[in-house]
C-alpha cells in the first residue's frame, strides 16, 4: 500500500508538472492553434468551479490541504497562504489567456 500511494504521488507531482510547462508555453504555440488553445485558461477554471479545486490535487492526500502550486512557490515565499497562491494562479490564467486571444487575433487580421 505504501509503495502505491508513492507512486501516486510522484504520478501527480509529474501530471501536475507536464501541465503546467505545457500550460506556460500556450502562447508560444503556432498562431493557427490559437483558436481552440485560447479556451484552455477558461476550460481549466470551469473544471476547478465543478470540482471546487483540481480534481487531480484531491487524488494526492499527502498535500495536507495544500494546492501543488503552493507547494512550488513555498520555497520562494515561505509564508505565502493559499489565498495568496490562488490569488496568483489566476493572475497566470489571466496572463495566458490574454496573450493567445491577442495573438490569435494577430493572426485573423493579417
């Protein structure tokens, strides 16, 4: 049981960790992508309205009431609440989202 719940957790933390790199170079992708990846900020926040959180997170239960990317931050900013992480992780969706929905309207007008 304990070797399975092990590899729960390094399956999560690698999930968690392949969709973030993937999530961050959104806006790098081809422009003619744009049109449907610009939906992915909005798609993910409609999954954490419906699950209240990530559904993925709830799976690993060594997180103590932690979110994973508070645990990514924490060692920069050791006293930052989880108010404060989510406060940010929305601030990035944002971020994101602007810059695929501006360069798939870059693309459309040229």
């Amino acid at each position: 049981m304990k070797l399975y719940l092990c590899s729960m957790k390094i399956a999560v933390t690698l999930f968690h960790l392949s969709f973030l790199i993937f999530f961050i170079s959104l806006p790098f992708w081809p422009p003619q992508y744009m049109y449907i990846v610009r939906w992915i900020p909005l798609a993910l926040i409609c999954i954490w309205f419906v699950f209240e959180g990530c559904p993925v997170t709830f799976m690993d239960k060594s997180l103590d009431d932690q979110i994973f990317t508070q645990i990514l931050v924490k060692p920069f900013f050791p006293s930052i609440s989880k108010e404060r992480v989510i406060i940010l992780t929305y601030i990035v969706l944002f971020i994101v989202s602007i810059l695929c929905t501006q360069k798939y309207y870059e693309y459309i007008h040229n």
